[in-house]
C-alpha cells in the first residue's frame, strides 16, 4: 500500500506544471543564468563550482518544503487527506508514501543538476557519501516544516507563504549570494536556517573537498526533528 501510495504521489508532483516550475526550471534556469553572467562576487575558482551546490540545495528546498506544503495544503482543503485518512492505508502509512515521492523527485531533481552543472564545467570533490546524508538530512527538514504549514494554515495561506519563504531563501539562505557578503549578525542567523546549513554543508564537500561538515548536519538534524515533531503533533487532518 505505501509502495503505491509513492507512486501515486510521484506521479501527481511531476505532473503538475508548477510543481514542475518549481522542482526543474527554476533551479536549472538559475544555475545556467549565475553560472554565466557575473553578476555575483563568488570569490576565488570557477562561479560553477559555487552555485552548483547552492542549486542543489534549492532544489530540495523546493520539492520537500514549498512543493509539498502546497499539494498538501490544497489536499487537505478539498477532504482529500480525510478520505484517505478512512482508508485501509493508515496515516504514517500515508505520510511514508509522501516522503517516498519526495525523495524520488529529489533523486531526479539532482540528477538532473548534477548533469547541467557537470556540461558547465563543474569539477565536484569530496565524498558523496556526506553529499547523499546531507541531502537527506536536508529533505527531512524541509519536508517537517512544510507539512507543519500544510497542517496548520489554509490552503491559500500556505501556497503564499511557502512561495514567499522559497524567494526569500532563494536570496538569503547562500544558495546564490555567499553568505559572508552579509553583516555578521545576519550571517549568524542565515547559517543557522535549514538552507544555510544545506548550502554551506554541500558547498564545504563539493567544492572545498573537506569531510563531513558536523555542524551544519547537527543544524539540519535539529530541524528534521523540530519539524517533523511539530508537523506529528499539530497537523490537522481536516
């Protein structure tokens, strides 16, 4: 039942046309237009390099937070997730389902990146093994939070403010700005933020080589469990 509930779920992200905008053409676009113009001071090597794990880290945010808040938002509007709440399918069983499309999407998602970032020239190092545990650390947390907004607003709250808050990472989570370029408080607070953490977590194995960035996977971790706690213990089916 979970394995087909998956299907069914995969299915629906990559068939609907703004899911689609957000998942692969804007993260694709972004990562050919930066890689390209010189718009942004990336400091010393290829500006590839840089924006190529930023991307990376966008795309999960996109798929696990903003994607996935609003399909769940407008399911539960429109009773969908109370009939299936009915059905032999229990609930974890339904929220299993759900994590399993994501991370299938963000397989292709990356994918996809890495191929596009790859013809741009990207060189990546590092193991990828740590890349593959932040990613997952990183979809966890997104996917907590955004199923904690998803479970608590209205459906027409959540689509604005899940798209608000992908524009406003997109810019101030050091997906395509370096985090450094900010003041000091403000980098503070920016590299505790799941995507802070993400970016600079890929950013420091992908581009720098280095092993396994423990903080920024601690700052992750701490967020899947706050979010996914918090989206177990508020989300409302109704």
């Amino acid at each position: 039942m979970i394995a087909a509930q998956a299907a069914l779920e995969t299915r629906m992200l990559l068939r609907h046309g703004e899911q689609l905008l957000l998942t692969v053409v804007i993260p694709t676009l972004l990562l050919v237009l930066f890689s390209s113009v010189d718009v942004v001071d990336v400091g010393e090597g290829e500006r590839v390099d840089f924006l190529a794990p930023g991307i990376l880290a966008l795309a999960a945010l996109s798929t696990a937070f903003t994607g996935q808040a609003i399909a769940t938002g407008y399911e539960r509007r429109y009773g969908v997730l109370k009939r299936l709440g009915a059905s032999p399918l229990p609930r974890w069983g339904l929220m299993c389902g759900k994590t399993c499309a994501v991370l299938v999407t963000l397989a292709l998602q990356t994918a996809l990146l890495t191929g596009v970032a790859l013809a741009l020239g990207w060189d990546p190092r590092g193991n990828p093994a740590a890349v593959a545990l932040l990613m997952l650390l990183g979809a966890a947390a997104f996917s907590g939070l955004g199923l904690l907004m998803a479970g608590t607003l209205r459906a027409e709250v959540t689509l604005a403010a899940a798209n608000l808050v992908f524009v406003l990472l997109l810019f101030f989570g050091g997906v395509i700005i370096p985090l450094d370029d900010f003041p000091d408080a403000l980098r503070d607070v920016f590299e505790l933020l799941p995507v802070g953490a993400l970016s600079d977590g890929l950013r420091s194995v992908l581009r720098e080589g280095a092993g396994m960035p423990w903080g920024d996977a601690a700052v992750l971790a701490c967020w899947a469990v706050l979010g996914l706690g918090a989206a177990a213990r508020f989300f409302r089916w109704e």
